[in-house]
C-alpha cells in the first residue's frame, strides 16, 4: 500500500478525509510563508498555496503520495486572513455581514513518480445581517482563532449562513469528492 503524507496542520482537513475513510500514514505541515504576493487575487493565492504546500512535503517523502491544500476566504477581489487577533476577527466578521463571499479551497496531489493534479474548488455562501450581541457572542467563542475569514462554518456561525452553493466540506477546509477524485485519478486506492 502506497504512503499517503498530508501536508497541512488542520485538523479539520484529517477529520474530513477520515470521514470519507482515507487515512493518511503521516500529517506533516509545510512550513511556507503564506501571505499573499503584492496584487495576488485569492483564486491564484489558494492554488499557489496548495501545490506549495505539497511540493515541500514532497521533497522530504519522495516515494510518497502527498496532498496540499489551502482556504481562502474571499470577499471580491480581497483575500481575508486567518486572524490572529480579535479585532481581526471583527473586521472579518463585519466585511462578512449581509454579504455573499467565496470560499477557495485550492488542492494540489503529488504522486511517488512525480505525476501532479490540481484542483480549485469555489463554494458561494452568504451570511445573514449580523447584529452586534451576534458578532460579539461569537468573537466572546473563540471559534473564529485559525479559521479563514475568521469563522468556521462547521461551528456557531452556521447559524450566521443563509446561503450555500457548492461544496460544503471546502468551506470546513477540504473538498471531499475532488480530493477523492484527484487521488484515484494519480493512482492512490481511494476504496
């Protein structure tokens, strides 16, 4: 059986591929910058980051198959942080409110012989009118700490999204059927 390594620190990301019964042999993060380049556009910021990120796992475990993935959160053509502070996360919150945004999910499959796929997954989703106790109820969560766009969808702020189209697990942080499709298609035994 070929050794699959999963090159992200998201728990997210290994608990949705568990749930579709793939489970990687090592989950090692790749140590990259991840701002994005001056004028970079999100859709190229979320593929950029993905294959970056497999490509440097892929150096230290040639003889394995590698899966990169990166979010990014995307209000027009601005690309929302992973806010680190709570003031961060209520600039985010308040860009989101009654808006529609984009959720980029980039991901990049590297097999043993070198063989590459990749994939950009783009999901519509719209948050309802945030009242200020709302936004405050959720800065007071926590939830909003290493989530792009400063919330995550599997959490409270479910309660905050009153549209959705596309694939609700690249929101969560990795989109499932074209993961799963971009490992069988390089080889990988995705049952």
């Amino acid at each position: 059986m070929p050794r699959l390594v999963l090159a992200s620190a998201s728990p997210r990301r290994l608990a949705l591929l568990r749930q579709v019964g793939i489970e990687p042999d090592l989950v090692e993060p790749a140590e990259i910058d991840e701002a994005p380049a001056r004028d970079e556009l999100p859709r190229s910021l979320a593929a950029r980051l993905a294959m970056a990120k497999a490509q440097a796992i892929a150096e230290r475990h040639p003889d394995s198959f590698v899966l990169g993935a990166d979010t990014v959160v995307a209000c027009g053509r601005r690309s929302l942080p992973k806010p680190e502070t709570e003031s961060e996360a209520k600039a985010c919150l308040a860009l989101l409110s009654g808006r529609r945004h984009r959720v980029l999910g980039g991901l990049a499959a590297i097999a043993p012989d070198g063989r590459r796929t990749e994939r950009l997954v783009t999901t519509a989703v719209a948050f309802k009118r945030l009242t200020e106790a709302e936004t405050a109820a959720y800065l007071a969560s926590g939830e909003w700490r290493g989530k792009a766009g400063g919330y995550a969808i599997q959490g409270r702020a479910a309660a905050f999204v009153r549209f959705l189209s596309g694939s609700y697990s690249n929101v969560v942080g990795l989109p499932l059927f074209e993961t799963v499709t971009a490992l069988r298609g390089l080889g990988y035994p995705v049952s």
